[in-house]
C-alpha cells in the first residue's frame, strides 16, 4: 500500500507544487486545511505544513509543526521564501531534520527525503558495510541513519582474516563478506536492531547468490545501463524504487564493480523500460 502524506494548506498555489513532486515517488497526498490538523495528524503518516498559509504565524506554524511531531507523523513544512519566518530556522530544522522547504527548488529534495522516512522497513536494511578504520571491526550504517560498529568475528564463520570484499543483497536486508580464506559469510541487518550479535550464515557463491542467472560483462553493461536510464529520464533513486534494487547496488553495477544476473538485468530493462536486448546492444 502507498505511504499517505496530509498536505496542510489553503494556499491556492501549494498544492500544485508539492502534489507532482509527492505522487511521481509513489506518495498519496491529501490535502487538508489548516484547521484540519488536530484530528488527522498521526503516527505512520507523512504531513506537509505550509507554513506560508495566511493561517500561520511564528507561533502557530512552531505549535503546529510540534504537534504533527507529538502525534508521531513525519513531519516536513515549507516556510515563505521571503525570511519572514527565519527566527525558526534553527528549531525547525531541529524539528523535522532535512524536511524544511525554504523555496519551490526545496520541494523534491523534501518529498524524496518524506518516501525515505516513511519506509518503515529502513531500519532493517544496510544501507552500507564496510572495514571499520579501527582493527578488528567493520562499520554498518542501516537505512534509517544508525551507525554500529562489528566487532570480528562478526558470525560464527568468521575466522578473523582480512576481508576481501563486502557486497550487499539486492534487497539489502543481508550483507556477504568474503574472507582471504574463501569463506563467505553473510550478515542479516534485521538482527542489528537491538544491538545483537549478527545472524550467522553462509553465503553461496558466484551466479547462486543472484538467482542462478548467467553473469554479463560487467564494465561495459553498467555504461550502457547508465545510458539508458538518463535516457529515460529516471534517477538511480527511482530505478531503485521501481524494482526494490537498494540504490548502492544499482551504484554499483553502472560503476562496472559488480556484474548483475540475467534475471536482474530483466527487472532493471523492465524499470527503465526497454527491452533486456537493448541493455546488452551497443546500438
């Protein structure tokens, strides 16, 4: 099911700003005025205050923007780009973290900002892993910003020896590390939440870990897959979106540093909107 996001404004020429820039990230917004707030605000939604509405002044858009944030929504405002509200920048930006849209050129950044924190499940994925600059650990940061630090050995297959290579799931709820020795361990981040120790596994190897699809030439295939979908238009945030590839990994694969399966290489043409042929012809 789509997240829902409440757009607070009697502001003629706010909603078509921020309506576009939500629903084109999968958001549903439902736009609401001022006096609506009290009774709709609430945990799991997105909220959007705009505090250039003739309903709000200093006081009102802060007791506002506090309550949306009491009620447990993720909470964004937009505030008039004249500086009339500037005495508020420091504690808004206290208040809804990255979420403060200061002009229209603020909005995507704002709405790409809302998908991100309205994804529940970001705190059970990596977002990256990698050797820790202290001996002995490796450095996890999971999607919703936390940052925890591995000591070695990590699972129960790891020996302690130099790590040779740490790549994460498509999905990004596992991480496999591949050890001097060949060994290939995998973490499971949704074991991370508490402050556990990780899940232990091992991983399989080579094309088993991807599907058991046939690998393609790497360098040249992530080129022609960076082409297309400039081409089309898309970000790497919206491919990402479009076939639940965690974005590092599509990263990844235009860099030419990891070589995806067929089977991945059909979702990512599917997204971008040719045909898996055209991903792998130089025409």
């Amino acid at each position: 099911m789509p997240a829902s996001v409440l757009l607070f404004t009697d502001r003629p020429g706010c909603e078509p700003i921020w309506r576009p820039a939500c629903e084109q990230l999968g958001l549903q917004v439902k736009t609401l005025g001022p006096e609506d707030l009290a009774r709709s605000a609430r945990s799991g939604l997105g909220v959007i205050i705009d505090g250039a509405s003739s309903a709000y002044d200093e006081d009102e858009l802060l007791a506002s923007v506090g309550f949306a944030r009491a009620r447990g929504a993720i909470t964004a405002a937009q505030v008039p780009s004249d500086d009339s509200m500037a005495a508020l920048d420091e504690v808004l930006g206290e208040l809804c973290p990255g979420l403060v849209a200061h002009s229209e050129e603020d909005v995507a950044r704002v709405a790409l900002l809302l998908v991100r924190r309205l994804d529940a499940a970001r705190a059970r994925r990596f977002e990256f892993v990698t050797v820790s600059p202290r001996d002995g650990e490796l450095l996890a940061i999971l999607g919703d910003g936390r940052s925890l630090l591995l000591e070695r050995p990590v699972t129960d297959g790891d020996d302690g020896s130099e790590v040779v290579s740490i790549e994460l799931a498509e999905d990004a709820l596992s991480a496999t590390v591949e050890l001097a020795n060949g060994a290939r361990v995998r973490i499971d981040a949704r074991s991370l939440r508490n402050g556990a120790k990780p899940a232990a596994g091992i991983a399989e190897s080579g094309a088993a870990a991807e599907g058991n699809g046939t690998p393609i030439e790497g360098a040249r295939l992530g080129a022609r897959l960076r082409e297309l979908r400039l081409a089309a238009g898309l970000t790497q945030a919206e491919l990402a979106r479009r076939t639940g590839i965690h974005r590092p990994n599509i990263a990844r694969v235009e860099a030419g540093r990891h070589t995806p399966s067929l089977e991945t290489l059909a979702r990512l043409a599917t997204a971008i909107g040719v045909p898996t042929t055209r991903v792998l012809s130089e025409d």
